[in-house]
C-alpha cells in the first residue's frame, strides 16, 4: 500500500509537472564535487573586482569540460558557452564571485584566514554572502550539462561575474560593466537565471517572487541654500537647517500619501544631514545624502520627479534654494511575469511543491537587476540553513554559515530550469 500511494505520488507529480529529464545519477555524482570546490573557494575568498585566482579555477574546470571560455570579462569575469547537440534558443546562467571585507568568526576546517587591503585598510576577507556557493554550483551545473549535450536544445552561456558587491570606489565592476562588454550578445541571450543562497532559509526550500523582487537602490543629495546671519537675528537670514527639515518632512510624504503601498513597497531613507558650526551662527548652506528603493518602474519614476519638485519647492517657499541629484546604483531585480509561471513548475518538480514558496520582496538590492533590464529573468532564493538549527546568521556578518547540503538542490534547479527552457515548444 505503501508503495502504491508513493508511486501515485510520483505520477501526480509527473502529470503536473513533466518529467523531468532524468540525471539523478549525474547529480549524485557531481555533489562532493561541488562541496570541494566550495570549501576551497571559501577558504580562499577574494574580494570585489580582484577575484584573480577564483577566476582561474573557473576558467580552468569549464575548459576541461570543452566549454569554449573567455575570461577577463569585466576585469575578472568568466564566460563560458557550451553549445548543445541540437540548435535551439540561448540561456545564460549567472553567479557571482566575489568575497567582502568581513572577518570569518565561524569554526570550519575550510574557514578563511585571507587578509587583504581595502580602502587603506587590512581587513580579513570572507564569503559572507555565499557567493561561493554560487560559483561551486554553477561550475557543477556546467559538468551535468556537458555531460549531457544531447539533451540540449540549444545553447548555454555561464556567467560568472565578479563585484557583485560593488566595484572599489573609482572602478567600473560587475554586472553593469559586463553588459557594457557585451556578456549578453553573439550568441544573443534569450532569458537569464540566477539564484542566491540563503542562511534564513532551510535547506531544500526554494523562494520567489514574480515582478519586483528585490529594490533598485538610488543615492541622491540634497543642496539647500539660505543666507547666513546671527543665530539672535533669523530674519536677516533663511534658515538652511529649518528648510531641511521641511524637505524631510515633506520627502515622506511622497511614500505616505502618494505611493500606493499596496502595489509594491518604497523607501526614502535620509541618512546623513551636515550644516552649521556653531550655536549662535544660522549657516548658509546644508547638504543631506540618502537611499530610495523602489521595486515598480512607475513608482520610482513618480517618487524621482516629485523629490526634485518638492525639494525646489520647499526651499523656495522658505525663501531659499535646493537642487536634489539622484544617482542609480542597482535597478530593479524585476523577475519578469512570464517566465516566472513558465518555469514554475520544473521549481516544483525539482524541490517539491510545498518547499517552492512566495516571499516578500526585498528592498535590498542585487546587481543581476543589470542583466533582467536587457533579457527576461528569472531570479530565486536557495536555502542553506540547516534544517532545526535555532539560530541563523544574516548575510555580510563574520557568523554567516552555509550548509553544504543546500547547494544540491540548486545544481538541480539551475540545470532543469537550462534544459526545460531550451525543450519549450
Ligand atoms: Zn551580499
Ligand atoms: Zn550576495
């Protein structure tokens, strides 16, 4: 009975979601593969836009597997094409690379001791927010789809892109740059999937939004001109600091009063405000510096232009002036609709329906925004939390651990998703 009831599961699952293309034994093989290539990765991080010796690694497996590779690829970057046996359509899968200035606090015989210099500083260097991970799985998904060319359609580009966590100050990185080099044309990229690894999330779980996923996050500054006079005396002056605290004021309402919320959330953040130098003096200038994210394009449209309005029009109905500079620095992470409902069920097939789950968006931000602005996209959430552990460490802390056995789980995604995607009709 017993039996019975798991072969009828196995063909619910089947009628729902397709079968798949079969290559347990390929996954079963590649698994302590991927965990070494982990560990070393891990026990030798590097940082954004200096990920030399990772990139060698790479570009050394795809070449043992025939991929064709180009490296140095926005800096440090990897790209590998693998053509299938049979013409098709072009996916490209992306992770990144790159490690961050954290100190590792974790006690793991693969525990990184790497110091480097950052910003004039030594600092140790950590794979705190799992992009080791990333690159071991894509470097496993690369060997089963090698060894698997009849069962392409088409063609499979690997991304493997450094400073995902943004280049040094001064230097160009990451997916932006990428693009710029032309990562997504000759063979032209028809859809993008990438994944992220997740320490809140347990093992075997698969999360996702459709649209906007994660924030596009801007950086604006704020200038307000007054004109100084005796703190006694306002009213031989305009007050720049009483003007900047209409315009925060007045910034908040945009998010309060003239963003609908229950479309997709939206923030503005004022993070730094600077003016004056003494108690009795009204100075004459004050600067303010801050973040806005939004996940709707129309909603960052309406909140960049009302900011700018509002911020002219504040200062001067205090008898002052302001300008509001914005600047881009990640779009928005917009998983687009369609494919989202095309390749939800090889998710469901792969994790199983009840460990495929919705999530909230986040107003964090991700540079792979860069690559879904060009091409559909699809990007999801991998969980690597062991399962019953009480308590987790967020990403970027020197405590952030990664369970090794999380990363199956997306070596099978990303290459069903390749394979069910180039099989589509
Ligand atoms: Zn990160
Ligand atoms: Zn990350």
């Amino acid at each position: 009975m017993k039996k019975l009831c798991f072969s009828l599961a196995g063909l619910f699952t089947i009628l729902c979601y397709g079968q798949g293309p079969n290559l347990d034994k390929d996954y079963e093989k590649i698994e302590s593969k991927v965990i070494e290539w982990r560990h070393d990765i891990h026990q030798n991080p590097e940082l954004s836009n200096r990920e030399f010796k990772t990139a060698e690694k790479i570009a050394k497996h795809l070449k043992s597997l025939g991929i064709a590779v180009q490296t140095g690829v926005a800096h440090t970057g990897v790209v590998g094409v693998l053509k299938g046996n049979n013409p098709g359509k072009v996916v490209a899968l992306r992770a990144d690379i790159d490690a961050l200035p954290v100190t590792e606090r974790n006690d793991l015989p693969f525990k990184s001791e790497v110091t480097s210099e950052f910003l004039g500083e030594q600092v140790g260097v950590m794979h705190a927010c799992g992009h080791d991970t990333h690159t071991a799985i894509l470097m496993g998904v690369a060997e089963v789809l090698a060894n698997n060319k009849d069962k392409i359609n088409g063609t499979v580009k690997f991304i493997f892109q450094p400073a995902e966590e943004g280049p040094p100050p001064g230097e160009e990185g990451g997916a932006l740059l990428m693009v710029k080099e032309g990562v997504l044309k000759s063979p032209d990229v028809d859809a993008i999937f990438g994944l992220h690894i997740n320490s809140e999330t347990p093992v075997g779980v698969i999360r996702y939004k459709a649209g906007g996923t994660m924030a596009a996050a801007q950086s604006f500054t704020i200038k307000v001109k007054g004109k100084q006079s005796h703190g006694s005396q306002p009213w031989s002056g305009v007050d720049p600091i009483l003007i900047s605290a209409k315009i925060i004021d007045g910034l908040q309402t945009i998010i309060s009063r003239e963003s609908e919320l229950t479309n997709e959330a939206a923030v503005i953040t004022v993070g730094k405000i600077k003016s004056g130098v003494r108690f009795n003096i009204i100075p004459e200038s004050a600067e303010m510096i801050g973040t806005i994210r939004t996940l709707d394009y129309g909603m960052k449209d309406h909140i960049n232009k009302r900011m700018k309005e509002m911020v002219a029009t504040i200062a001067k109905a205090y008898g002052g002036e302001a300008t509001c500079e914005i600047k881009d620095a990640t779009d928005i992470t917009y998983n687009d609709p369609k494919l989202v409902d095309q390749m939800l069920p090889t998710l469901n097939r792969v994790a199983g329906s009840d460990n495929v789950q919705l999530q909230k968006a986040i107003t964090g931000a991700e540079d792979f925004s860069y690559f879904q602005r060009e091409v559909p996209g699809f990007f999801f959430f991998l969980g690597g939390m062991t399962p019953g552990t009480k308590e987790s460490f967020p990403h970027h802390t020197p405590d952030f651990l990664i369970d090794d056995a999380g990363m199956q789980l997306g070596v099978k995604a990303m290459t069903e998703l390749t394979l069910d995607y180039l099989s589509a009709k």
